[in-house]
C-alpha cells in the first residue's frame, strides 16, 4: 500500500500529462480548422525559422489537405518535402516527394525533388545509434543507398545545370563506398564460410563496378587468398600481379 501511495502521484501526472497532450492537438486542430491558406502558411514558415519542422509539416499539411489546388499549392508541398524530412519521417517525405514528381514533372523545381529523395534515401540507410557507438554494420542490407544512388544519377542526367548537381555528385562517391564496403563484408562472410568461389566473385565484383574506391585493396586481398585455397594459380598470380602494382605495402605480398 505504501508503494501504491508513493506510485500515486506519479501516475496521476502522467494521466494529466497525456490528457493534456490530447487537449492540446485538439485545440491547435481547430485553430488551423479556423485559418485560411495565407494565415497557414505564414505560421507553418514562422515554425519553420525557428527549427519547429514537426509543427510545421502539421500545419503544411493541413494546408495542402484543405487547399490542393490553391496559388501556394507548389511551395506548400515543397516546404512540406522538407519539414518532413528534418522531422526525421522519411516515408512522409517519400511519399510526399513522389506525389509531387508525378503531378509536376516539368516543374522548375522537381530537381531539388530527387535531390531530395536522394538526401532522404540515405537518411533511411544510416543508424545514428551505430554511428555514435562506432558499430560497424557495413553488411546491413544496403538497398536503401542503391535507391538515392539512382536519384542523383537521374538528377545529374536530367539536370546536369542544377544547383544541386555537385553535391549530388559528391555524396555518389560516398554511396559507391559503402556499397563497395558491403561486398567486402559479405566476401569475408564467404571467406569465413570457405566458400571461396563466392568469396572471390565478390571481389572481382568490387574491382569491376567499384573502381575508385577505398575498398579495391580488400578486394584484391580477397580474389588472392581465394584463388590460392581453389588452386586457381594463374587467376592468384594475376591478383597478386594487380595487387604489387598499386598497393605495394600490402602484407598480402609475400
């Protein structure tokens, strides 16, 4: 019973607190119910410039719920892309982005649409949890980053003008990194499990399709140590010749 009194109290207030909350989403609902389009956009940009994207993508979207069609519609929905986005819900922003492409493909700013998508696809492949901690989890499924790779390679391709085309172009060779570090992730699982064909493919497949990254030297590391447990001497030799050229300090060089 004591431990029930002294519980009390503390449960009471989180009952207040919760019933307060709810309170207060049905107040400010019928606030934004009683406001037209101009009122509600310049209270979606005051949260905006104070970093309230959370209230501001409710107000937006209120907005873009109650007048679709409206001279604002356009830079409602690009506004909302954003708010979305810095509120941290990316399958909003998403879905948000991709209503937006299809109902203004020839919109002047659909650019900063993909670029976008991109910025978002790679938001939905890291884990700040991880990242803080200093987990490596290179061998997560990385379908995510394939997803924004593609979305700055058609921004790029559609429009090599933009503005946004040389960061595009930046964060490319940051994704070609990590896929390439998900192939050597999954080559040593391979390795581990002496699968040494599918280690090796593995390999080659970094040598072929990622080039200029930070992980060709795994991977050549890799195809050597694999051929030489297959017996495949001329393909080790090869790998090793390839290996001499351009990492000369590699312990793999006997």
């Amino acid at each position: 019973m004591k431990s029930f009194r002294l519980l009390a109290p503390v449960l009471l207030g989180a009952m207040v607190s919760v019933a307060g909350c709810s309170s207060s989403d049905k107040e400010e609902k019928a606030v934004l119910a009683n406001m037209g389009a101009q009122q509600l956009y310049d209270r979606a940009k005051q949260s905006m410039e104070v970093g309230n994207f959370s209230a501001a993508a409710q107000t937006l979207s209120a907005l873009d719920s109650r007048y679709p069609f409206g001279p604002l519609s356009h830079q409602v929905q690009l506004d909302l892309i954003y708010s979305y986005y810095k509120s941290g819900k990316n399958e909003e922003t998403l879905a948000t982005i991709d209503r937006f492409i299809r109902l203004n493909p020839n919109h002047s700013d659909v650019d900063y649409a993909y670029y976008m998508r991109g910025l978002t696809n790679m938001e939905s492949d890291s884990n700040l949890f991880q990242e803080l901690m200093n987990i490596d989890r290179t061998d997560r499924d990385p379908s995510k980053s394939r997803a924004a790779f593609e979305d700055f390679r058609r921004l790029i391709q559609q429009y090599p003008d933009s503005k946004y085309a040389a960061d595009a172009k930046q964060r490319m060779v940051h994704i070609k990194d990590r896929l390439a570090r998900y192939e050597i992730a999954i080559a040593r699982f391979y390795m581990r499990r002496e699968a040494y064909v599918a280690a090796a493919n593995r390999g080659r497949y970094v040598i072929e399709h990622f080039p200029n990254t930070t992980q060709v030297q795994q991977a050549l590391e890799i195809m050597v140590s694999s051929y030489e447990q297959l017996g495949l001497t001329e393909l080790r030799d090869n790998a090793m010749k390839t290996l001499k050229l351009n990492y000369p300090d590699s312990e793999f060089i006997s």
